[in-house]
C-alpha cells in the first residue's frame, strides 16, 4: 500500500509536466493507475480482518470515503483549476496523495495473525461450499520477502477458484455491476448537456450521487449484518432496481428527472461495493481473501476500462445517449439476476459431486 501511495504521487506529479497525450497516458493512466491498484485491495481487505459480527458495518464505514470523496472533489477540482491552472491543480492533487503513504504506515494486521495462533477452522466460513485449505493452521511468517519468494505463483494467486461455480457467477456478476455504475458518470454529464444543463448543475447531479451513498451505506451495513435477508438478495434486489431506472430514465427530459436518477444510482448500485468481500467470504476463507479479491480485481479491470468510453461510442453511433442507458440498464437488470440465480448452480453442482463419489 505504500509502495502504490508513492507510485500514484508520481504518476500524478509527473503528469504535471507533460503536455502530449501519450505521454499523459503513460503518468497518469499507467504510473497511477498501478499506484492506486496497489492501495485499493489491502485497504479493502485488511478490515476483514478485525470485523465479523459487524463486518459489513465496518466495510460501509470504510467506504464512506468514496461517497465523501465524490461531493467534495468535483469542487476542488473545479476551485483549483481556476485559481492554479491544470498543472497547478495535478500538483496540489498529487501532494495530497502522498497522505496514502501516511496511512499506510498506520495499518498492521492483527497481532494474532502475525503470531499464527489462529487456526483456520475459525476464520473459514460456515458455508458448505467453503474453500479449503491444506494446512489446519497459519504458520507463522518470518518476513514478506520469505512469503513472496518461496510460495509458489498458483498458490499466490489461486486461479483454481474459478473451477468453483460460485466464484465464477460472483465475478460475472460483479463485473456487471461495476460496469452499469461506472457507466453513469459519463452518461449523466453527456445526457444533462444534450439538454442544456450547465456544468454546474453537472457537478450537483454527480456529487448528490456521492452524498446519498454517504448516508446509504451504513444503513445498508446495518441490514447485511441483520441477516434478516440474504447478502446476495439483497445486491440482488438493489442492482435489479437500478438496472429498471436506467431503463426508463431516457423516457423523461430535464434536471429533477436526472436529479432522481442520480439518487437511486448512488442508493441502489453504489452499494454493491460493500459486498464484494461479504460474498466471497462466503467461498473463501479469511485466510484467502486477498487472493480472492486480487483475482477478482483482475476480472473488473476489464468493465472498468470499457464503461467510460463504451457509453460515448454508442452515443455516436446511435444519435443520442437513450442505448447507452439501456445497455447499463440491461447489464445491472443481468448483474442482479446471476446473485439470485447463484444458490441454484451451487445445490446443483454440489449434487454432482455427491453423485461422483
């Protein structure tokens, strides 16, 4: 995590001083991309770690940061660039990324898991289908060098989980689901502009989009650790939801339409982040699930990259930005239907593995 804190500052202080585009590609698309990618799994899964009653809680809280991020910095962006110039804003920007290294410095690990005193049954998941291991108990670990040099490549990235079903459905249905939410921030400023909306009014439409996942995530916490419905029906039912909004959306013109819209992403499939280390603590024990959630990364860099410009070019092509809805609509409506679907192919495979012994 430091090591991409640091990376991510340079990516962004070297883009400062470039003015061709290949070269922007190279610092900021590449040097920082690698950076943030580098941050974004231990944070996201070293909670897991202290959490389990209240785990869900606690990963809602953490993302918190996104939400607030998403109100604040449409603002200072804007701020610094009239008061700095662009390079003058990716310099302020880039110093304030080198508080990743600061907070890097401050995450450990639990003193337990250090030690190796905690035996696996314990953290693996009660689900039947729970990922095993060979060993009963984590060995205790001399130093990161000697884990990185001596455990073999398919132990450290664990590529076997795709034989698993469940694992197999979850990626797919995640990577639906990050495409149909990041889809958003291209087609809501595009299809505001189409009708005359100014850049104001943008930045209010993708910062309240923020605000609401600010207050949605806790209470949506709140209800994963209940247990009073399913984690996965839950994401189910919220994608499925969002999916219909993006559907309909291109049915009604002007702000408070798109104001709506705005809402009901940040609240239905903004939330489904919270869940990506919930379910597959369900496949995976604790002990793996920063393999899991490396690998599933890998899986999500492909939407990621095909959400921004994927939306545009079918706006070219078709005329207007209604496909482009659509499509996201039809992708989160999908999403939402493989974690309903999900239990079913996971009874029907553990049958056959019953029948084969």
């Amino acid at each position: 995590m430091f090591v991409g804190g640091f990376f991510g500052f340079l990516g962004l202080f070297l883009s400062a001083f470039v003015s061709r585009m290949e070269l922007w590609i190279l610092t900021y698309g590449v040097f920082s991309g690698i950076g943030f990618g580098l941050v974004y799994s231990p944070c996201f899964t070293v909670v897991n770690f202290y959490f389990k009653k209240r785990r869900a809680l606690a990963i809602s809280i953490l993302l918190l940061g996104t939400g607030i991020g998403s109100v604040v910095f449409p603002f200072i962006y804007h701020s610094l660039i009239n008061c700095y110039g662009l390079q003058g804003a990716v310099l302020v920007i880039s110093a304030l990324s080198l508080n990743i290294c600061v907070c890097a410095a401050l995450i450990r690990q639990p003193q337990e898991l250090q030690k190796g005193k905690i035996p696996l049954s314990k953290q693996t998941s009660t689900e039947t289908n729970s990922y095993e291991l060979e060993n009963d108990i984590i060995e205790p670990r001399k130093s990161c060098c000697e884990c990185s040099t001596r455990r073999p490549i398919r132990e450290i990235f664990h590529f076997s989980l795709f034989r698993k079903p469940s694992f197999f459905i979850y990626a797919l249905a995640f990577m639906c689901s990050i495409y149909a939410y990041f889809s958003i921030f291209t087609m809501i400023p595009g299809h505001a502009r189409v009708q005359g909306m100014s850049s104001a009014r943008v930045a209010v439409l993708l910062s309240v989009n923020g605000g609401v996942m600010i207050f949605a995530r806790p209470v949506v916490g709140l209800l994963a650790d209940s247990k009073i419905i399913q984690k996965r029906n839950i994401i189910g039912t919220f994608l499925i939801l969002g999916g219909v909004s993006s559907i309909i959306l291109p049915w009604f013109t002007g702000y408070y339409p798109l104001l709506v819209y705005s809402i009901t992403q940040g609240l239905f499939p903004g939330s489904f982040f919270m869940f990506i280390p919930l379910l597959l603590l369900e496949i995976v024990p604790l002990e793996n699930l920063p393999q899991a959630q490396g690998l599933l990364n890998l899986c999500l860099s492909l939407p990621v990259g095909i959400s921004q410009p994927l939306p545009g070019w079918i706006r070219d092509v078709t005329g207007d930005w209604t496909v482009s809805f659509r499509v996201s609509g039809g992708v989160a409506f999908l999403a939402g239907l493989l974690f309903f679907v999900e239990p079913a192919f996971r009874t029907k495979c553990q049958r056959k593995r019953n029948t084969s012994r």
